[in-house]
C-alpha cells in the first residue's frame, strides 16, 4: 500500500505502481531494516528533507540508514551524492537493494561501519566537508556524536536528527549548539523530537 507524505513523496512497494505524477515515487523492496515511511521519525524526517536546500553538488551522509528510504529521497531531490552509511550488514543489502529499485546507483554509496571506521575505508570524511547529515538515530546515541558531527558540515551546513526520545531533547540541544550549530526546528511529534540544526 502506497504511503502519501509531505508535499512531495509517495513510497511504494516494489510490486506496486503509482498513479501520481505529481509525487517523487520511493520505491522500497521487503528486507530486514528500519525506515518504511509509516514510523513517525521516518515521515518527519521526509516532510524536514523538503524544506532543506539539495542540490547537484550537495554531498550528503545519511547515518543509520537503514532501509536507504532518506538516503533515496535526497537523491531524488537532486543531490549528487549521498553515502549511506549503517553497521548492520542486513540494512546495507536492504539499502543497496532499494537503490538499485529506484535506479541511483550513480548516486548512492552504501557502507557497513561505523562513522570512526570510515575513516580507514574507501569513503575516507577526513577533510571533507558535507552539505547535509541525516540521522534518524537515538538520542543517547546522537549525545554520543556532538562531537564529530558539526566538524564534517561546510559552513551553513545542515544537520537532520530524529529518533530523539524527550528526555534527550535539551541535552541534545545544548550540546549541538554549543558546538556551533543553530538551531532552526524543533519538531515534537507523539513519542520522538526532530531537529534540523545549521551550522
């Protein structure tokens, strides 16, 4: 079943067809991985994307990827390239499936690791400078992250995060913005926060 979000998107089944010219068509094959459109982070995090400058020479990292689902969107909103980036080896066959679906192979590079190990890999972020970070993780897990995320954003970067459980939210905050980041949107949604930061 076909799933309408945002302005824009409408994620479809590998077996389905869409009827709407009008939408930018996400089309998602089964396998073992987070991130369908129907979970609240996944569909803020879409509706956010939106709203975020994207471009041909956009560099984008989508941690914690998943399923690919933000890593496909931004593609199909223009960016040039986007590494997915996820340490479980099934979300990266997911991830790598779903690209060859929606034909973004030129596109979209999927790893298995961990940010720190990339930095021994053939996706080597030492000294490069991003336009955009997606990561639809948890809270605990992004704290983890204030540290090494804004360094590998361009000035006037972006960074979207979602998965933020309340109780993280003013920790997250603090710490994004006392490392350099602006806050631009904080979006409370039923049990989870979204937040786009620029820095």
């Amino acid at each position: 079943m076909s799933i309408i979000i945002g302005k824009r998107f409408i994620i479809l089944r590998a077996s389905e067809s869409s009827d709407s010219s009008e939408r930018i068509p996400i089309i998602l094959g089964p396998g073992k991985a987070f991130g369908c459109g129907e979970h609240e982070t996944t569909r803020s995090c879409l509706e956010e994307l939106e709203n975020i400058p994207i471009s041909a020479h956009s560099r984008i990292l989508d941690l914690g990827c998943g399923t690919g689902i933000l890593s496909i969107a931004a593609a199909k909103l223009g960016a040039g390239s986007v590494i997915a980036l996820d340490p479980d080896p099934e979300a990266i066959k997911t991830t790598a499936k779903n690209i060859n679906l929606n034909r973004l192979k030129k596109a979209i590079f999927p790893f298995q690791g961990e940010l720190r190990t990339m930095k021994t890999s053939s996706f080597n972020l030492t000294g490069v400078r991003l336009d955009l970070i997606l990561a639809n993780l948890y809270g605990d897990i992004l704290l983890g992250l204030i540290a090494d995320l804004p360094s590998l954003l361009k000035p006037e970067g972006y960074l979207l995060l979602s998965g933020i459980q309340f109780e993280y939210v003013f920790e997250i905050k603090t710490g994004f913005i006392h490392a350099g980041c602006k806050l631009l949107k904080a979006r409370f949604l039923d049990e989870y926060c979204t937040m786009v930061f620029q820095r």
